[in-house]
C-alpha cells in the first residue's frame, strides 16, 4: 500500500500532462513543393507561400487556408516573370508576412552569375485582390547578395525588407558584409532606400539566411549569424525601437566555426514575448528575447533550419530539419514546449523532407501542424 501512495501522484501528474497535450499533425507542402513558409493574418487567414520547379530557377507558389477550410486554397503564382526564385541551398526561399490591414508581402532572392548580380525580390497582394502586383528588385545599390533576405509587416502600414550584402566600396570577403534594411511607411507602395543597421558592428556569414519580425509592440528585430572573424560565426540580434532609425546589437549564440554553416533562425510572438531559434555546433537552440532568458537545446545533432509556432494555450511547437545537406534530403523533429517554455515529453519525428527543403510550423485551436 505505500508503494501505491507513492506512485499515485506521479501517476497523476503524467496523466494531467497527457490531457494537456497539444496534437501535432503533419502535413506535405502542396504540389510537392519546397520551403514552405506560414503566416496568420489578424482575420485568421493562414498564407502559405513555398517553391515550385528546377532549383536553381523556380516559381513561388501563394495559397490560403481561411477559418473553417477543409483544405488550402488552389495555389497561384507569386512571381510576374517565371523562374525567378531559387531553391538551391534551402537559405534563399520566399519570406512572406502580413500587414494589419492584411497586405501581404513577400520576399525572395532571384538567380545570378558571376555577371549578373542576384535581384532581390519583392511582390505585395493587397486586400481584396486575386493577383499580386508586379514583382520589384528593391536590392537597390547593395552588392554581393548571397543568404536569403527576410520581410516584417506591423499593424500600422510599415513593412521591412531586411538583407545582407556588400556596400560599394567595402572591405573584401565576409567581414565587409553589412545588414542592409528598405522601410515602406505606405504598405509596400513605396520604400526609402537602403541603410545600413549594423556598420559598427560589421561581418556577415555569406550564405546563412536572417530572420526580421516586428514584435506587437512594435520593435523590429533581426536574428543573422555575425562573421566579424573568419573563425566566429555567432548567431546576432539586431533590434530596433525607433522604426528602424537606430539598432542595438547583442550576441545569442556564439559558435567558433571557420565554415559557413548556410543556416537559418525562427522568430515567432509568444503574448507580450518573442522567442527565437537558430542553430548552434548542429544543434537548435531557443530562448525568449526579452530579459536575456537562458537558451535551452531543444534537439540532438545534425539539426537545422529551425521553426516556431505559439498556439492560443502559449505553448510553443519548435520544428527543425534533421540530417539535410547540399543536394541531400532527410527528416523532420518537433518538440512542445509548455506555456512557461519548458520542454515537454511531446518530441517526434518524421523522414520525407525532400532535397533543398526545410519545414514550416503553425498553429490551430487545438494544436499544431508540421508542414515540408
């Protein structure tokens, strides 16, 4: 009897967290296509943007999935001049994200050559409209475009378009790349040209990917991996709370690698927090950005290309590649995290992620659902 009296509270306590769990669901981009990316409109629209056709020149594909669809909508074609995107490398795909009256705006790298610089592109939807506008490069006088560009949207009609590459005139190789940022104040009709948020703080990893968003505050934040030494490549966080007029920098995770390990982050809102993902020696790491939290691992080695999503509950799905590489696909892992961000017994996994593909993360009422 007095085993039973003390296992009867750990009995208890696991059976309250497996009534508490979240489902997590999983889900193959349409069209088998890859590099899938989710954003949820105010309205509760969910828009998925992803890549369709050869790697090196491919489509970006636009679907919807509105509150009470049993599936998304019939994709359409974000990009006015066909192939215009690339798939090589998994770190150049689209960027999408949703203004407060519902624009919605996308981003993405174009193919070049050692001639021809890569375009940096950009094409909006607005409200009401079946077709997006003409596609823009807004790389303006920006040099040596290479890791994937990000795009943040706020409630007031301000939209960011965040990238990395070489001012005229800079110092050779990564210590001379700099983060460049284009402010529209008018929904994406208009951008003011390019400055540069990190010139004291200069060197960029070539070929990993940044991640922007605009917390509902209002503050603009940027993860990227910093090159400031050929030997350091630390994953950096570049904030601004002036609308982009001024940026504060600080390190997140700081890895002494001589090789650019072509990564990406995840930035997601938890309430009146952020949460951030990257990865560090292979592993994926997360913290909550304000009150410098501690990072905590969350997945095994070989992980990458981290994604986050927060349900209504304030639980947390971080999702990751496992295994992926140049010309090599792999597997999926997710875990849950609980609302104070503690990791949870929910860890799973999945293989079939295809070559140059990566997963995307959202939310639903009950649950989660993992796309690639």
């Amino acid at each position: 009897m007095g085993d039973m009296k003390r296992l009867l509270p750990i009995a208890l306590v696991v059976l309250s967290s497996l009534a508490h769990a979240s489902t997590v669901r999983t889900e193959r981009v349409p069209e088998g296509g890859v590099q899938p990316q989710v954003a949820t409109g105010a309205d509760g629209v969910r828009h998925l943007v992803y890549l369709k056709g050869e790697a090196g020149g491919c489509d970006v594909r636009h679907a919807t999935h509105r509150p009470g669809d049993q599936a998304w909508s019939t994709p359409a074609t974000v990009n006015s001049e066909p192939r215009t995107a690339v798939a090589m490398g998994t770190i150049r795909g689209a960027q999408i994200a949703i203004g407060g009256d519902g624009t919605v705006h996308v981003v993405w790298n174009g193919p070049g050559s050692m001639r021809v610089p890569s375009p940096l592109f950009y094409a909006r939807l607005e409200p009401g409209k079946t077709a997006f506008e003409a596609q823009r490069n807004l790389r303006d006088e920006s040099e040596a475009l290479d890791g994937g560009a990000s795009v943040a949207a706020g409630a007031k009609g301000e939209v960011f378009i965040v990238w990395h590459g070489r001012a005229a005139n800079a110092a050779p190789g990564e210590a001379g790349r700099v983060v460049f940022v284009r402010k529209s104040s008018d929904r994406g009709l208009t951008f003011a040209p390019l400055k540069i948020a990190n010139l004291d703080y200069a060197g960029v990893c070539a070929c990993c990917s940044l991640k922007s968003f605009i917390t509902p505050g209002g503050e603009l934040l940027t993860l990227y991996r910093a090159a400031r030494r050929m030997d350091q490549r630390d994953v950096t966080l570049l904030a601004s709370r002036d609308g982009g007029e001024t940026f504060e920098h600080r390190t997140l995770g700081p890895w002494a690698i001589n090789a650019c390990p072509m990564s990406s982050m995840g930035l997601a809102s938890t309430g009146a927090q952020t949460r951030a993902a990257w990865e560090t020696e292979g592993k994926i790491f997360t913290s909550l950005l304000e009150g410098h939290s501690d990072a905590i691992a969350v997945s095994g080695s070989k992980a990458r290309h981290p994604a986050l999503a927060v349900n209504p509950s304030g639980e947390t799905l971080v999702a990751w590649s496992v295994g992926t590489g140049w010309q090599r696909g792999g597997g999926v892992e997710w875990r849950v995290l609980d609302a104070t961000g503690r990791p949870t017994g929910q860890h799973d996994s999945a293989q079939g992620v295809p070559v140059w593909g990566c997963s995307a993360v959202y939310a639903e009422d009950k649950g989660f659902v993992v796309m690639w």
